[in-house]
C-alpha cells in the first residue's frame, strides 16, 4: 500500500491537469514589444576611438536631452570597424516606445552637433524597409487640385460692407453691416466657444477659446484654420502682422506621461511656464516664458498684458523683467537678440514705435531695391521706456533704437509717481502722460511730454495741466489729441452711484512752431471715455460703467472747413472754430463703445459680463442717430471685424478723392432706387391692408342679409349696396427723380 502523502500528492496533481489555465496565462502574460519603431539611426556621429567613447556618449545623450528627448548614454549603440578599430560614424538609439522616438526624430533631424557634424535622424525601420527599394524611377500621379478659401474675401463685398462678431448665450453670430436692407446674418454657430471670440488684427482670423486651447477659423465657410494645444488658456494677444499668436494660461503647463510629442505640442522643458508664443501659419511651438506677477503689498496690480510686445514689423519680441532689464527676441527663431538683454536698473515699462504708411512705402521701396543690391541701411525700430525715481536720480524717459541700442533721446523727470506712455499710431508723436506730485505728497497733478519723433533731436513739447488726467487718445492719423482731467474730490475714491466731474479738452500742433494748443474745453461733463473715429475727425466722448449715466456725444472736429484746410490747420481766427456738436444720445448701463473700421457707425454695447440690466447693443451714425438697437438676455460681446491697410496708393487715393463727385452720383442714384423700392413695398403693403379691409366687410354683409333672411326680415337690396357718397377713394403719391443736374454758379 502506498504511503497517503504520494497518494495525496498525486491526487491533485492529477486534479491539476483537468483544470484549464489558459485565461489566467494569457493574462500576465508579459508582452514583449515587436519591432524596432523606438530606434533611430542618428548619422552624422563624429568618427572615435574607443578612448572618447563615455564622453561622445554623455554629449549625444545632452544634446537629446536639450531638446525634450531624454535619453541616457546605456540607451545608445555605437558600431566600430574591426579593421581600423574606431567608430563607423552612426549610433543606434533605443527610446521607451515610438512617440518618444518620433518625437526625438523631428527635434533632432538636422540639429548641429558641432562646428563640422550635422545629425540626421531616421527610423531603425525606414532604413531596413528601404535597403532593398526598387529604384526605378516612377512617375508619380498629379493630385487632383483643390482651391483653399480667400481669407479675405470678405473685402470684395460688391456693397463695401463690414462685418461684425456678437456672442449671446452660447451663440456666435457673423453680421453684416451697411444700409438697412444691407444687414444680415452673415453666419452662425452654437457652442463656437467656451470662454470668448477675438479678431485678429488685420481681420484675417476669428479665434475662439477651448478648454483644450485656441482655434482659428476663417475663409468664406468659417472652416478651421489652426489650432494651438494650450490646455486652459485665458487670453491670447496677436502680432500686429499676424504672423505669429501669444497665449496664457493661469496654470502652469504641465506634460503628463505619454502625452503627444512634436512641434505643435509642449515638452518637458516647457513644464510650469504661462506663456507661449506660437506661428500662425504652422501652428509650431516656438517658445514659452514663465509669467511675471507684481511683487509688493499692492495686491490690486494685475499681470501686465499683453506680457509680450511687438515690433510693427514682427521682426522682434519684448518683455519687461521690472526694475531689471528688457529682453528682447528675434523672430522666428526666438532667440534672445545679440544674446543680452538691456540692462536697466529700475525700468517699469516700454512701448514699440508704430510704423506710419510712409515707413511702411520706404520699407516696401527698400525691399525692392535690395534685389537691386542696394546699399542703403534700412531704417531701425525704435522703442521707449521710462525709470522712476531711484535715491539722487531722476525719473527718465529714453528713445532707443533697435538692434542697434543706441540711445536717441532721454528726457529727466523730477516729482514723477507714475508714466505712461503713448505713441501716435503713426509714430510721429510720442506722449509721455507724467503724474506728478507736490512737494507735500498730499494732491496729483498732470504733464504731457510730447516728443516730436520725426524732427532733428527730437524736440519735447511740455503741456502743464493743473488736474488729473483720466484718459488720453490721439487722433488716428493727426496733430490732435483729447484728454479727460478732472478735480473732482471722489476720483480717487469713487462710491457707488456717484458721477466724476470731467472737462474734456482739444489740442491741436501749431504748425510752424512745433507747440500744441489748445483747440477748446468742454467742462462740467461725466465722459470718461474718448473715441476717435478710425479716419479721424470725428469723436465721441461717452460715459461707460456708470450706473446712474450713460451719455454719448458726437463731435465733429472740423465742421467748417474742406479738405485743404484740414491739411493746412486752422487759422488765427478760425482756432477751434470748426469743433461742432453733432448730436446727443444715451444707451443705460453702456459697458463698451468702438467705430467700425470705415468710420461710419459707432457700436454700443451693454455687456453681461458687466452686469445684467438690458443687456444687448446699438449702432449709430457717426452723428448720433441711432440705426438699430437690440436688447438681448445674456448678450456678452461684440466686435468689429478690422480691416488690413489699403493696397491703394496714395496717389490713386487722391485720384479717388479729386472725382469723388462722380463716384457719388453713381451711390445716390443707388440710394434713390433704394428708397423706390421701399416706397413701391409700404405702398403694396397699404393696397393689401385695404384689399383686405374691403373683402372683411363684403364678406360681414353678407353674413349680416342671410342672418336677416333667416329671421324672416326682408333684405333691402338697395341698402345692401353702398351708395356713391361712402365709398372711400384714396389717391397715392409717389415721387420718382427722373435726373438730377449740378450747375456750378460764379459768384
């Protein structure tokens, strides 16, 4: 008899073998990766011998490094040549899987190793697939031609129309805009964004905000243009010639493991910045930055933005580090400009000059002569920027120039709490809005220094106020400008429901002399807000976030004289003689105010992010008539879509304006058409309204003699017939202009 513990043993390894295990393997199964998809073949090595292996080694593996793909010197497999005993000039590099190595592929391909090695980068498995290729030449088939979307073709609208974008709820409307039977809904989307809508600057592009980041759209369908993966981003800031896109986000970027790889997409080194700059066309990721936050007990003072400025011409980026320095970078590369930044000691804040239309005819004037070799030195950038008080020395403003950093003008400030700085947008004047204290620190008065950019030395205009200055602008393509001052005691500290006390004032240059004067004042008002027309001349001056007022003046600059006389300026008599009131209105609760690009209408809106008391918009003329108002529940935004710069030359714009009397017999006789039509349509809609009339009484007489009838009273049919003295005749008038001459008489 058998001992009971083999009998037990075999007992249940018997009952093993009935038992089915084949879920449970295939489960832990340990699966081993098939295929090389994680290694690359990097050519371009420099050829070694086995003494500078570990330090070739470390090299490759911090080159890698630098640019996301990290790697270790165990990950890399160096050949040698047996019979010279040193390398073969390539490595093997094995990543964790093959998102790392694709991602490593379009970092590195091309990436300089040094002065005489340039990496190339390809797949273990493209070289292998490709060893043995056919290469006979095949010629490959044509791809059939499909034609992308204008995206400006919204600007060969036949009625000259612009456009505009409101976001109500969730909605999105495109609109257009022109005479009243010229509007309507251009476009419309649901949920097109998650936080709000901007334009960018020459109008090319609608952007929206995401969760996940920013989408372009554009073209004649609205199609997607681009998109930019920066998770939760909050604002975003166009270069002037939209070539390139900043964003922020409040959150630190992070790259969880495993996330995608490639241009488009962060990397590890850019974990815990805010800030990135991206190309428009390419949606590359071109750098980050880590935002900068005031430091100070002062917690009121937001993060400065745009954190990024621009130069006009895209060439270059700023940021301000405070009190430290400026860095600036070149584009596209981004690389820090002359590898410094500026030095300052102190610096608080600085602004690029605009480029004018005439620097912008020198700069496309140079650009042609440059394929011509030419040997003119092309104009530089300029910017400015301005320290505070600092122990003994004064507060300065200073004009550089840019990249060569020389200093062109610096102009000492004494008492200074606070500058800022504006520039004329054509960059002939720079205003450097300087708030002063007295000696006793108790009160703030105002300077205007005004520097004349485009004359020798680049002479400063002093202009002394004895109030606070609470807005300034200047007019678009002008010598004038508008400042808001007030004295009112509660301006510091404004409670609620109470009104400041403005007066509103005109300067003007007084050719000749180089000084600005004062064209006229406009006391007692509460208009904190100047708005001048994009073509100039007209303005309007609105009180906005006011909850008791919400006034809209309409003022025309120059009500008195022609074209020449703008040109030339006012005479001695004639000083500020030609400021003339258009008109008055009122929107409740107005939270924004902005002109069309054409200078034509003024938009007002009533924002829900403001607040919630009848929300929605109005459009005006630019005398203050109103042309339609709506009031929208959770209305929240409107915008006017920009215009890029005329492609018109200034001497065809001249030839348009010298027969812009004919151009405007051929608009009226369309306006009276118009109006033809409109009063054709009223005049059908009257007919119809008595037709009808007329067919509800016949049809209630009849119904009145068959119910007399069917009482057994007799029926007048006489009666029933209306004698001639109470029918009704109505005679229509319609005026119809057959010609319209203009005869000039000699006085």
């Amino acid at each position: 008899m058998a001992p009971n513990g083999v009998n037990g043993v075999n007992g249940v390894h018997d009952d093993d073998e009935e038992i089915d295990y084949s879920d449970i393997e295939a489960k832990y199964q340990v699966q081993y990766e098939e295929g090389f998809d994680n290694i690359l073949v990097v050519d371009g090595v420099p050829v070694i011998d086995k003494s500078k292996l570990s330090r070739l080694l470390d090299k490759i593996a911090k080159e890698f490094s630098r640019k996301g793909a990290s790697i270790k010197s165990d990950d890399i497999s160096v050949p040698w040549d047996d019979s010279t005993g040193k390398s073969k000039g390539f490595v093997f590099v094995e990543f964790k899987n093959s998102n790392d190595a694709m991602f490593a592929l379009n970092a590195m391909h091309g990436h300089p190793f040094d002065a005489r090695h340039t990496f190339l980068v390809n797949r273990f498995t493209d070289i292998e697939r490709y060893a043995n290729l056919d290469e006979t030449y095949a010629e490959p088939e044509p791809e059939e031609y499909k034609p992308k979307e204008h995206l400006r073709a919204w600007l060969g609208d036949s009625q000259g129309r612009d456009q505009y974008a409101t976001y109500r709820g969730d909605e999105v409307e495109i609109h257009w805009q022109g005479k009243p039977s010229q509007c309507e809904v251009a476009f419309t989307r649901p949920n097109w964004t998650d936080l709000y809508v901007s334009w960018s600057p020459l109008g090319t592009y609608l952007a929206t905000l995401h969760r996940q980041g920013v989408q372009l759209w554009g073209g004649t369908s609205w199609a997607k243009q681009q998109r930019f993966a920066h998770p939760m981003v909050k604002l975003i800031d166009f270069s002037p010639n939209e070539t390139y896109i900043v964003t922020w986000s409040h959150d630190p970027i992070v790259v969880p493991e495993g996330a995608q790889q490639g241009p488009q997409f962060f990397s590890p080194e850019d974990e815990g910045n805010n800030i990135a700059v991206w190309d428009t066309m390419t949606g590359n990721l071109l750098r980050t930055f880590p935002a900068i936050y005031p430091e100070g007990e002062d917690t009121k003072k937001q993060m400065q933005w745009p954190a990024l400025k621009w130069s006009a011409d895209d060439k270059f980026v700023g940021r301000v580090t405070p009190g430290q320095q400026i860095s600036v970078y070149e584009l596209p590369s981004m690389g820090l400009q002359g590898k410094k930044s500026i030095k300052i000691d102190g610096v608080v804040d600085f602004e690029w000059c605009p480029l004018g239309d005439k620097d912008r005819e020198d700069a496309e004037a140079e650009a042609k002569a440059n394929g011509a070799k030419s040997t003119k030195k092309p104009k530089e950038n300029m910017l400015a920027y301005w320290t505070p008080e600092v122990a003994n020395q004064p507060a300065r403003v200073t004009l550089m120039n840019f990249p060569g950093r020389a200093i062109l003008r610096q102009k000492n400030l004494f008492n200074v709490t606070e500058c800022k700085l504006f520039w004329q947008n054509q960059g002939d004047f720079l205003c450097v809005k300087v708030d002063r204290h007295t000696k006793t620190k108790k009160s703030i008065f105002c300077n205007l220094e005004i520097f004349r950019v485009r004359e020798k030395d680049f002479p400063v205009e002093v202009v002394e106020l004895k109030d606070a200055v609470t807005d300034f602008s200047w007019e678009p393509k002008g010598e004038r400008f508008a400042l808001i001052s007030s004295n009112d005691p509660n301006l510091g500290n404004p409670g609620p429901g109470v009104t400041i006390k403005t007066d509103v004032s005109f300067y003007q240059l007084v050719r000749g002399k180089g000084d600005f004067k004062l064209l006229r004042t406009l006391p007692g008002r509460t208009s904190n807000t100047v708005r001048w027309s994009p073509r100039g001349r007209h303005v309007v001056l609105a009180t906005i976030g006011s909850s008791s007022k919400s006034e809209l003046e309409f003022w025309d600059l120059d009500f008195n004289y022609d074209d020449i006389g703008r040109r030339d300026g006012p005479s001695k008599e004639e000083w500020g003689s030609g400021i003339q009131h258009l008109g008055t209105a009122d929107h409740y609760a107005v939270t924004d105010a902005e002109w069309d690009p054409s200078g034509r209408y003024l938009a007002t809106s009533a924002s829900a992010w403001r607040h919630t008391l009848e929300n929605g918009y109005a459009v005006w003329d630019f005398r203050g008539q109103e042309l339609e108002k709506h009031i929208l529940d959770r209305f929240k935004q409107f915008l006017w879509r920009p215009r890029p710069r005329s492609l018109l030359t200034k001497e065809q714009q001249r030839q348009i304006r010298r027969n812009l009397k004919e151009y405007s017999r051929q608009f009226e006789e369309e306006d009276a058409a118009e109006e033809s039509n409109i009063s054709a349509e009223l005049i059908a809609q009257r007919k119809r309204l008595v037709d009808e009339w007329n067919a509800w009484r016949a049809r209630v007489k009849e119904e009145v003699a068959e119910e007399r009838r069917q009482r057994g009273k007799t029926v007048d049919v006489d009666s029933e017939k209306e004698p001639e003295e109470s029918k009704e005749e109505m005679e229509l008038w319609v005026d119809e202009v057959i010609e319209e001459t203009e005869e000039e008489v000699a006085e």
